[in-house]
C-alpha cells in the first residue's frame, strides 16, 4: 500500500524551498497558503508569490515540485501560483527584513545611522546630484552625514563636491572618509590612483566593492548616510540589501511616463529585496523661464503616478535648472550655494520631508523608542 502523506510531510518538504531574494523558506515566509491531498496522492499547493511576475516564479516552481515529489506516495504535484494581495505582501516584507537583520555581518556603518539610498531604474535623472544636494541639505539642517558614492565605476560625487582629495587608511587599515565641508564622503574617485590600488580595484567585484566601503570605513556616528546607487536593478542593489538591511530607498524619476516604467521596476526590486520605499522624488520637472511661465519639458505627472503606483509619498519635486549643472560642475552643490532659488528651496524641502519621514535615530519620541522595544521584545520571545 502507498505511503499515507500528511500535511505535515508536505510542509515539512517545503521548508527546504527557499525564496532566494528573501533569504528565508516559503513556509517561514507564509507563501504557502493551501495543501490539499487526495487519498491517490496528488498534492495540490497554493503558492502566493510577492508578484505575479516575480523573477524566481518558474525556480520556486521547480523546486517545489521536485521537493514534493520526492515524498514518498507523491503520484502528482499541482501548483496553482496566485500573487499576494498588498496586506500579505507587507507582512512577508517584515519577516525577511528581520530575518535579514538578525542574519546581516555587522558592519561598520552604526546601527543608529539612518541609511538612505537614492536609487532610479535608469541612467541620468539626477540620482547623484539629489544624493549631493540632500546630503548637503541634511548637514545644514544640522546633522550628521555621510555620502558613500557606490556608483563604483561611474563615480560622479567627488566632482559634484568638489573635492580632489584622497582617501587615507588610517594604522589599523581602516579607510578615513574624506571630510568635505563636514560631510563624511567615500567614493572610489578618492581612491589614489596608484598601479597597486588601481589593480586592486579593478580585480574587485563591484558588490566586494561596496563590501569594502561598508566593512572597511570608518563611518563614526552619522545621523544619517546617504548612498548614490548606479543606474538600474542591478548587482550593487542586491548587495546592498543584504549588507545594510536597514537601508531605505528613495526613488528619482523624471516627470516623463517611459521613466516611470522603469523606475516602478526598482521599486519591485527594493520590495523584493526588503528595501523600504520611503518615497519618490521627481526631477527635472517643470521649467521656469524666468518670465513667469512654467515648461513642463519632460513631461509631467510621473512622480505622482509612480508615488501612488507604489504607494509611497511623493516627496519631492526639483525643478529643471541650470543652477543645478552648473552647482554640480563646480563642485557647489546648489542647495548651499542658492538655497533660495526654485531648484535650491526644492531641494531643501525635499531633505526636510526626508527627516521628517525617516527620522534620527536620536531625535525618536519616546513613544517611538517604547514601541521599538517592545517591538524587539516581541521578536525574541516568538
Ligand atoms: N533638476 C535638474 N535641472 C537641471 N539639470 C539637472 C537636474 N538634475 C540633474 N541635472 C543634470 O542632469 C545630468 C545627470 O544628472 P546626474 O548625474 O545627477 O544623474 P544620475 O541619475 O546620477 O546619472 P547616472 O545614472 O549616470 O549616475 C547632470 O548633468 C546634472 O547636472
Ligand atoms: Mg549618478
């Protein structure tokens, strides 16, 4: 006679079915919503993915067929794949992300550092000179702030900031950031350009790269830590996520509808990689001539539509000016340099509406603080 199959034994094949963007098994992660079992031994599973198109669908598929076959008196296995509705997809986003934080290397970056990454789904709508701007607008609000360029290659901070001083190790081999008018910065533009450390850099991968940044720097105590991502869904913002689960996201885009697309591709890849969206900027809007009239040159409305796509906040938005090339060029970041020009003002009022949504650690009510704790406490003892 065949083997009598449970619940149990089904489940139990299932724990070995991993969700590898999640890092956790799709049983801990409440992806597995019906089992059903004929007397024959057909299994029938409800799987709910965080997306209809997940990237991972046909692996999680795979693998779930072939661990569930392999049970003993398994005669078929049927998937009916279902996608979660927002609350679920919530709830598994807060399992992996504390998963992630109990499993995550510590790094170097103070767990009290607020990290904010400014991330877009395509090149050239102004992640580096937002990142800039907001790092110099948050320090002039008076806090304490870092600027990591992980744009390895295409690094663009130093210039924006100016600065063409090196990064320098200090006795224990830990990198000293560069100070540069009180902002802690680290960029592989600071790098010496010596054969070694060139050779070095170029044998690196960029997410050892970014590795390096985090474990080897000597952040100290930052309110806050902004990091210019590179363009796209790619291998640093995986990377990322896995190494500094606290970071957050904020997503540029222009007003423009094809950017949209693109940037609604970062936002699934943050939520898919437990990154919080805190929200979205949009750049590059309307133009104002000088004359009173106002050009909407790239279009209009994509910030908003992309914010209410993914049901975050618009939190910004920076009109198309010249002040901005120009403050980039030279190394003056416009939000200090005209901080009451259209651009500027935006800009500040955009950092402002960026402590007000992820505010300093320090600066937590105490009712913040009593639920944090009971929060953790709520953890350990489940
Ligand atoms: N609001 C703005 N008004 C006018 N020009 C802008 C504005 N924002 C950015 N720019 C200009 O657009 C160009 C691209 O900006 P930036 O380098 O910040 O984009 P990016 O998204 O970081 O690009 P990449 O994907 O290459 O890293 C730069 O020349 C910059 O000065
Ligand atoms: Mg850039």
């Amino acid at each position: 006679m065949a083997d009598v199959i449970t619940h149990d034994d089904v489940l139990k094949a299932l724990r070995g079915v991993f969700d590898p963007e999640l890092g956790a098994d799709i049983v801990e992660l409440g992806m597995v919503q019906d089992v059903d079992i004929t007397p024959t031994g057909g299994v029938t599973l409800g799987i709910a993915l965080t997306i209809a198109e997940c990237p991972m669908r046909s692996q999680i598929e795979d693998d779930t067929v072939r661990k569930v076959s392999a049970l003993s008196g398994v005669t078929n296995v049927h998937i009916d794949i279902r996608a979660m509705t927002q609350e679920q997809r919530s709830g598994v986003m807060e399992r992996a992300r504390r998963t992630a934080r109990d499993n995550a290397e510590p790094t170097r970056v103070d767990p009290k550092t607020r990290v904010i990454a400014v991330g877009s789904g395509k090149g050239g709508v102004g992640k580096s000179s937002v990142s800039v701007n907001l790092a110099v607008a948050i320090s002039d609000l008076g806090y304490r702030v870092g600027l990591l360029d992980a744009d390895i290659w295409g690094f663009s901070i130093p210039r924006m900031l100016g600065t063409t001083e090196r990064l320098e190790a200090n006795d224990e081999k830990v990198i000293i950031p560069v100070d540069v008018h009180g902002i802690a910065v680290v960029s592989t533009g600071l790098i010496v350009e010596s054969e070694e450390t060139a050779l070095m850099w170029r044998g690196l991968m960029l997410s050892k790269a970014l590795e390096q940044f985090l474990h080897q720097v000597a952040w100290g105590e930052l309110d806050y830590l902004i990091i210019d991502l590179p363009p796209g869904t790619g291998d640093i913002q995986m990377a990322l996520s896995r190494l500094l689960p606290q970071a957050e996201m904020v997503v540029v885009t222009t007003p423009q509808k094809a950017a949209q697309k693109v940037a609604i591709r970062v936002a699934d890849m943050a939520r898919r990689s437990y990154m919080p969206v805190v929200g979205v900027i949009e750049n590059m809007a309307g133009f104002a001539c000088g004359h009173g009239e106002t050009y909407d040159l790239f279009g209009s409305g994509g910030g908003r539509e992309l914010a209410e796509a993914i049901g975050v906040p618009l939190i910004g938005q920076i009109p198309l000016d010249a002040g901005v090339v120009d403050g980039g060029d030279s190394g003056k970041p416009i939000a200090r340099s005209v901080p009451d020009g259209a651009a500027g003002a935006a800009l500040r009022a955009t950092a402002q509406r960026v402590i007000d949504l992820v505010p300093p650690v320090e600066d937590e009510t105490c009712t913040a603080r009593i639920a944090r704790l009971v929060d953790a406490l709520e953890i350990k003892s489940a």
